[in-house]
C-alpha cells in the first residue's frame, strides 16, 4: 500500500505532467499556424490571420469563405484557376504610386487601391489617374482607426462616408462599395454594419511587411514571399507608399505571368463569389 506521502507526491508529478504536456500541444499549435513574420491573433473578432502551410496553396484564413460570405466579405476566391487579384492600401503619396500605375498599365492589370482621407485630400490628380486607367477605388476609412472598437452604427458609417463624399468632390463619381477594415482589425459586428451599409468587405490571402519606410524589404525578399506564396485566387495586398514595391512591380508581374497567372478586378471575385 502506498503511504499518504508517497501518494501525494505521486499526484504532484502527475499534474506537472499534464500541464507540460498540455502546454507544449498549445505552442506547439500557435507554431504551426503563424509564420514568424506574421504575428498576430487569430479569432473570429481581432486581427486577420493567415497560416501559410504549402507553397502554392491558399493559406488558412482565421475565418473560411463560408463564415465570410454571410457578411459580404471576401479573402480569395476558391477556385484552382490562376487568377489573382491586385489590392493596394494607400495612406499618403510619397512618390511611388505613379510607377505602380505605370506597371499596372503596362500589363494591362486592373487593381483596387483602398485610400484613407489623407490620401485623397493630398493625392486627388493620382486618385483621377487610377479611375481614368480603370482601377477601383475602395474604402479604408477615412481616419484609419481599429474599427473593431467602433460600437455603434452611425461611427461606423461616418468613417466610411466621410471617404464617400470626399471621393465624389474629387472625382464627380460615386464611390464603389468596397471595404478594407485598417490594419485587418474587425469583429463580426463591424461586418454586418459594412453589409448594411451595402458594401463589401475585403481581406487578403498574400501580403508582406511592406510598409515600414526605414525598413524596406530586399527585392529577394519581396520575391521570396511573393512567389512562394502565390496562389489560385489570391487576393494580394501591397502598399503604395513601398519603395520596393515601386522597384520590382514590373517585373513581379511578368514573374506571375509566366507562371501562368492572369490578373482580375474584385468586381469579378464578387460575382464569383
């Protein structure tokens, strides 16, 4: 028989057994779904996530097409066909958006450039260019905030109207109805209220650290991420103020191309869809 002291010795160990194990199972989770330079929470109100697990494959979002298409929302397009779609998030002009337009129109490639207030009140020739060359100009708010700690309905709708007015002043155009929530902050709430509101919400499937302006990725490492990870129906996300982005788009796209990709406006992901 085992003494009272040898047993509760034995429960000890037991426990820390169990708790070991039961730790090193939820690291060892959190590894397997993050990549190092993709930090960020994954849950169905929080930070947009991706988990990047097979070249070549779109990555696992924290939310699937199913969940996102009650709201509207879209992050890729299911589908094996390669065709990508081209987003660009732009918060101020620091001279680098005319060679993105430039590349863009050298290969013929529509894309969606989803602008904040600054942007517009700064920028209003680029913003007639990109209409002028059939581009889509979408909706990042007009302040940039999270989004997510946004309660009620009518701050949500200013912040989106705002950019809606001063988009017609520019343009004499209504602006298309799709949204960007910044820096992939949302809640389901904010979804239903974009779904009200009669827009469309738009994630992404491909991005990389871009946007750090004293910390410019490498042209090997913009395209170590961007061709590795490329995918069927991707939906890319670039930011206009990158200097490398700048540099390498002509040839990033002709990379895609021969690899057989073709590009697509999200007017088309959206019918798909």
């Amino acid at each position: 028989m085992i003494d009272r002291s040898s047993y509760k010795k034995y429960v000890k160990i037991g426990i820390l057994f169990c708790a070991s194990f039961l730790l090193g199972h939820a690291v060892g989770m959190a590894r397997d779904y993050f990549t190092q330079d993709e930090a960020v929470t994954a849950s169905a109100d929080g930070n947009w996530g991706l988990s990047f697990q097979e070249e070549g494959q779109p990555p696992v979002a924290n939310a699937s097409f199913e969940e996102l298409a009650k709201y509207n929302a879209y992050y890729a397009e299911d589908t094996e066909d390669k065709v990508l779609y081209l987003t660009f998030d732009c918060g101020y002009e620091n001279g680098n958006t005319p060679a993105i337009l430039d590349a863009l129109k050298k290969h013929n490639a529509p894309a969606t450039f989803f602008v904040v207030g600054n942007f517009l009140s700064t920028s209003p020739d680029l913003v007639k260019r990109m209409v002028a060359e059939g581009h889509t100009v979408g909706n990042h708010t007009y302040h940039h905030p999270d989004m997510s700690k946004i309660s009620t309905k009518e701050a949500f709708a200013k912040e989106l109207s705002d950019i809606e007015e001063l988009y017609q002043q520019t343009t004499g155009q209504q602006m298309t109805k799709y949204y960007r929530p910044p820096q992939g902050k949302y809640s389901s709430a904010n979804l239903e209220m974009a779904k009200e509101l009669g827009y469309k919400t738009f994630f992404w499937s491909l991005a990389y650290v871009d946007w750090y302006q004293d910390k410019q990725p490498t042209k090997e490492e913009a395209f170590k991420k961007l061709l590795g990870r490329i995918h069927p129906g991707a939906v890319v996300l670039l930011h206009n103020t990158s200097s490398t982005n700048a540099a390498i788009l002509d040839e990033l796209l002709t990379k895609w191309e021969e690899m057989g990709y073709t590009f697509k406006s999200l007017d088309e992901l959206a019918a798909a869809q």
